[in-house]
C-alpha cells in the first residue's frame, strides 16, 4: 500500500458508497486499510469533510468515502493552516514521557529550553546540525544516538563507553575525531533508543522533538530551531 505522504487526491473504491456516519466511515476505513493502525473519524466544520487519524498522520474523506485528501486546509481570512495546527495537537511528542536520563545531556545556560535530538554518528545532516546546535543558549538538549546507518553502531558504542560522553560526541561530530577504543561497557540504553526510535517511527535522522510536543524530522537551521524552542526562559 502506498503511503499516504504521497498521495494527493486519491479515489477509494467503497461497496457502500451511501452516506454514512463517523462510526460508519471509521468501520469502512478499518476494512479498508486493515494494517493501519485507525485513531479516530470526527466530522470536520468544512463542507462535509470527515478527519481521519492514523496512528501517524491525518488525512480527510468526502462523506460519501468517495475520495481521501492528503493536505492542508487554510483559513483565507487569517491564512492560519488548520490543518497544521490539528496535526500539532494530535501528534504532540511528551518530551518528559522520554527515557531523558538516560539520553547524554548538554545543558547551555539555564537550560529552561528543552530539545531532545534523535542522531546518527554517520549521519552528515547530524554533523552539520551539532553545529547549529552549538550556538543555542539556555536550553538543555537530550541527544540520543540512534544507529540507522552502516558502520554507526560502532561508533555509539565507543562514544557511549567515553569516561565523557558528552565530549566524545562532539569531538566525533564537531572536530572530526573518532573516539578512542574503551573496554566493553552496558550499551543497553542504545538498545532502548532504537526501540524507541522505532515505536515513535522516527526513520530520518536528525530528528528533533521540542519541549511543546512538535517533532521535527531532518536538519533545521539555527534561526528556525529558534523558533520552535520560543525566547529564552528567565
């Protein structure tokens, strides 16, 4: 089944094409996408437009279940994307439901921002990120080494096995040098950030989720990370 990310207008071929209710659309859309895992159906204010949430994202159908919309709805009087923002809500990340005393914690400044950061050792967007990253201020950032390419497992563990490994990621990604080999120690908690990468179906590296909920997949700028962690706290 193609993914709905890639789908723009998409006609679904029903039995019933009759009418139906949200408890109806929520029955047909389960027959006919079973191995997705289906939130909820709720009718939406816009000209008969049902909300359709999947585990993963939102999309819309017709009443009638004749077509399935993948996109954004902007209000013209305000051009606010209300879409985007029922996304925000829905797919909201609780950042303190994260295993973040395991994570390897920076804290710059007073570190009243919060940012957790899902990395890969040989990933050249994370690279380029660290250094955006090192010009934030008053935010603790959460890194968790994920490895999701060739050859990045390796490099996990021996930063994870650093007597500081704070500094042997950022030596690694900021300064180009590997880290030193170190006795084997309980890599475990890489293990757990795998998991969990994989249960939140994060599979682009950097991801980032912020203290509001948002997560956000691949490389971002300093100004626009910024943006999303709002003004320094006081």
């Amino acid at each position: 089944m193609k993914p709905f990310s890639c789908l723009v207008l998409l006609a679904l071929v029903f039995a019933d094409a009759a009418s139906a209710d949200e408890a109806g659309i929520k029955a047909a859309m389960e027959k006919r996408f079973p191995y997705q895992q289906l939130i909820s159906v709720t009718k939406t204010p816009f000209s008969g437009l049902y909300e359709v949430v999947f585990e993963d994202q939102m999309v819309y159908t017709d009443e009638q279940m004749n077509y399935l919309f993948s996109g954004n709805i902007i209000e013209m009087r305000t051009m606010e994307n209300l879409t985007a923002a029922r996304e925000k809500k829905l797919f909201a990340v609780n950042l303190g439901a994260l295993p973040l005393d395991l994570a390897i914690r920076n804290v710059k400044g007073n570190g009243k921002r919060k940012l957790a950061v899902f990395s890969d050792a040989n990933c050249s967007y994370c690279r380029s990120l660290e250094k955006e990253l090192a010009g934030l201020t008053d935010v603790t950032i959460y890194l968790f080494p994920v490895s999701l390419l060739d050859g990045s497992e390796v490099k996990a563990r021996a930063v994870w096995c650093s007597p500081d490994r704070l500094k042997a990621w950022e030596d690694m990604m900021l300064r180009g040098a590997a880290p030193p080999s170190h006795e084997n120690c309980d890599t475990a908690a890489l293990a757990e950030f795998s998991l969990l990468a994989k249960k939140r179906k994060i599979s682009v590296t950097p991801t980032l989720i912020f203290g509001g909920g948002t997560m956000k997949a691949g490389w971002m700028s300093r100004d626009q990370i910024e943006k999303q962690l709002g003004s320094p706290a006081q």
